[in-house]
C-alpha cells in the first residue's frame, strides 16, 4: 500500500510549521527566559553583596558609637575624678582655714577673758574698798 500523496504534504506541512514556529517563537521565547534567569540571578547577586555591605555598614557603624560611647564616658569619668579632687582639696583648705580661724578667735577670746577678769578683779577690789570704806566710815588698811 503506497501512501496518498496528501499524507506526505500533511508530513512537510508540520515539519515546515515546525520549523517556522521553532525559529520565530521557542527560540526567541527560550531567550527572553535564559536573559531573564541570568538578569534575575545578577540581581539577587547584587543584592546579596549590597546586603553584605550593609551589614559591614551596620556593624562599622555600631563599633564606631561604642567606641565614642566609650571614650566619652571615660572623659566623664575623668572630669568627675577631677571634680572629686578639686572638691576634696577645697575643702582641705577651707576646713585648715576654719581650724586656723577657729584658734586665733579662741586664743583672742582668752586673752579678752583674761583682760576682763583682770579688770573686773581691780573693780571688784576697788569697789569693795569702797564698800568697806562706806560701812566703816572709815578707810580701810
């Protein structure tokens, strides 16, 4: 049995289809899908070294302020030392200068006490020879 012709043009019809379509729409389909695969897989690239940029940002970032951070409550630290010392130095001499004010009053209070009694015992002698003078009528030896 020997096909019909029409069989063997129906078989170059499909293989000519085939052709055609191959070349016009899988190639360029295959192609625009491979561009877009490889486009994808830069861009992820991409943005996983932009990730990892910005986590070395993050962490350059976060060392930089802890060290700031760290310098700036050591001088705090310093200034209170130094505020502490200025303080207790200060108070030394104004605790000195008190104590010195302090013994010059009471040695100039002793020596008042000592010229009021003084003078209090010469009125108290005097006035009690008066006394004596006044209630003998006479003067008193």
């Amino acid at each position: 049995m020997i096909p019909d012709l029409s069989v063997f043009w129906v078989i170059l019809s499909v293989l000519v289809l085939a052709t055609i379509l191959n070349q016009l729409l899988f190639k360029p389909l295959t192609q625009v899908i491979a561009e877009r695969e490889a486009a994808v897989t830069k861009a992820r690239r991409q943005s996983d070294e932009a990730a990892a940029k910005a986590r070395a940002a993050s962490e350059e970032f976060t060392r930089r302020t802890d060290e700031a951070r760290a310098d700036v409550f050591r001088q705090l630290e310093e200034a209170r030392k130094a505020a502490l010392d200025h303080r207790a130095h200060q108070l030394a001499d104004t605790r000195r200068e008190a104590e010195t004010a302090i013994a010059e009053a009471s040695a100039r209070l002793r020596d008042e006490a000592a010229k009021a009694r003084a003078a209090l015992d010469r009125d108290a002698e005097s006035m009690a020879t008066t006394i004596v003078e006044r209630v003998l009528g006479r003067s008193a030896s």
